[in-house]
C-alpha cells in the first residue's frame, strides 16, 4: 500500500546492489492497493533475495525507513526461474480482493436517506 513498481525495485534495488533495468513486470502496481505482483529479474539466482524478507521486517521492527515507503513493509518470495523477461502488457488479466477498512455501521435512516440521494 502506497507504494508504487518503481518505489518498490528501488528498494530492492538499493539493497541487492543492481540497476533498475534488471528488473522486468508486467504491469505498474496500483500505489493505493495493498498487492502482489510478479516480475523478473535477469540473470540472479534466488538466493541473492532470499534474505531480503529478514531484513525488511527487522528494519521496521526498529522504525528504520529502509524496506519499507510510508509505513508500508516490502516482502519478497515464491522465487522461480523462467526462461524470458516480463515486459509491459504481458498480463493475461487481473484478480482482486476487495477489503474494505474503517467502515462505521449504516443507522438506519441514514442507509434509507443514502439510497434516496443516489436514486
């Protein structure tokens, strides 16, 4: 959440000591969504980021910005290898999970009003 594609291979970026370029998606992440998104990256091995994850949660343990942009944690995994880069428009399609947040219980009259002004 409130991280964008470019924020997030930044991060990693900065940490695994690579160029931007490396990496490869599919699609830009929606910065406003809490999501997953699969990407590749040329020729490293899986090993080069699995340590990433414990590095990400003991910095924000700590407070310290590094992994994380806004209060938001990075994770990394489910690691494979494939035999070509993703590029953009390679998506065959999107899911979604839709979690609503912070939601106060309708009065009764109000989802009446509500319904009355949307009409």
């Amino acid at each position: 959440e409130n991280m964008d594609s470019y924020s997030a291979i930044s991060q990693i970026c900065d940490r695994v000591r690579l160029k931007s370029d490396s990496f490869g998606f599919a699609g830009t992440k929606d910065k406003r969504a809490c999501t997953t998104q699969w990407c590749t990256v040329y020729r490293r091995r899986a090993e080069d980021f699995a340590g990433l994850n414990r590095f990400f949660v003991e910095c924000a343990s700590r407070g310290d910005e590094r992994g994380m942009h806004r209060g938001r944690q990075l994770l990394v995994g489910n690691f494979s290898y494939v035999s070509r880069a993703l590029d953009l428009g390679d998506l065959n399609g999107n899911r979604f999970h839709v979690t609503l947040r912070r939601l106060a219980p309708a009065v009764e009259g109000e989802a009446a009003a509500g319904n009355a002004a949307a009409a």
